[in-house]
C-alpha cells in the first residue's frame, strides 16, 4: 500500500491526478470526473473540517464493528460498491476547483505527516492510528483514479 505521508508516493498521486482532463471518463460507475474529485475531497474535508456531523453512538459502533475493516484494511475496494450517503456527490462540479483542492488536500497530508494523524479522531471509526489514515486515503484514491483509468 502507498502511503499518504511518502513524499514520492505523494508526487506519484498528484501526476495521476494531473492526468485527469474534462472529458475523462469512468471505466465503471456513475460519476463523472468532476463528481468523483468532489467525492474525494469528502474524506479529506471529514479529516480537516468539522462540516460533516458525526454519526450518533449506534450508527458509529456499526461503522467501527463492520465498515471500518474495509475501508483502513488492506483489501481494495470492489467495483461499483456501496457509498456513505456522505460521499454521494450528484450535483456537477467545477473540474478545476475539485482538482485543485484535492491536490492541495494531497499536499497537506503528505506534510503533516504520520504524526499528526497518530490517534487522530475520524468522524466514523474514532481514533484511527496513522497507517489506518494513510490507508483510508491512499486506497481511496487509488480506487478512483483507477475508475478513470490512471
């Protein structure tokens, strides 16, 4: 697995990233490009804002019991799985703007480094340790820029 605190891995994202143009489409799925850079900066905006509430006590003890497993583990993603009402993004999105702050988001991970997400709290999962952080989102991006065949 990448991880999201490697500066080479980090510059490896953002040339994939960088290869996504408009007119990029999915090798499976319904969103288009734009649609799924918004939908990456969703993971990113749980970790570094305070715009998503958490999950009241049963729903959070059901995402740690049997959704964590899948998304900071190893395994990677299925094709066309389910997605967090959350991370639907249906609306369009300006391409540019979502790029943009998704190679910033990138950026700023890399740059904080391991240490600062060490026992960091994820709206979901609660304390997540840094490999758990780097997975969620290196796997996740890994998963989309695949879709679209980068």
């Amino acid at each position: 697995m990448k991880s999201s605190f490697n500066q080479n891995h980090t510059n490896e994202a953002i040339a994939r990233i960088n290869q996504l143009s408009p007119s990029s489409t999915p090798q499976w799925g319904k969103m288009n490009v734009g649609q799924m850079l918004a939908h990456l900066n969703v993971a990113y905006d749980m970790a570094y804002t305070d715009k998503y509430p958490k999950p009241n006590f049963l729903v959070r003890w059901m995402l740690t019991r049997f959704v964590k497993p899948a998304v900071v583990g190893p395994k990677p993603y299925e094709k066309n799985g389910r997605t967090a009402p959350a991370f639907l993004v249906s609306a369009e999105q300006d391409f540019e703007k979502e790029k943009k702050k998704l190679i910033d988001y990138v950026q700023q991970t890399q740059s904080l480094g391991a240490d600062h997400f060490e026992q960091k709290e994820s709206n979901s999962f609660g304390k997540l340790t840094a490999a758990e952080w780097s997975t969620l989102f290196a796997k996740h991006l890994d998963h989309h820029l695949t879709q679209f065949g980068v």
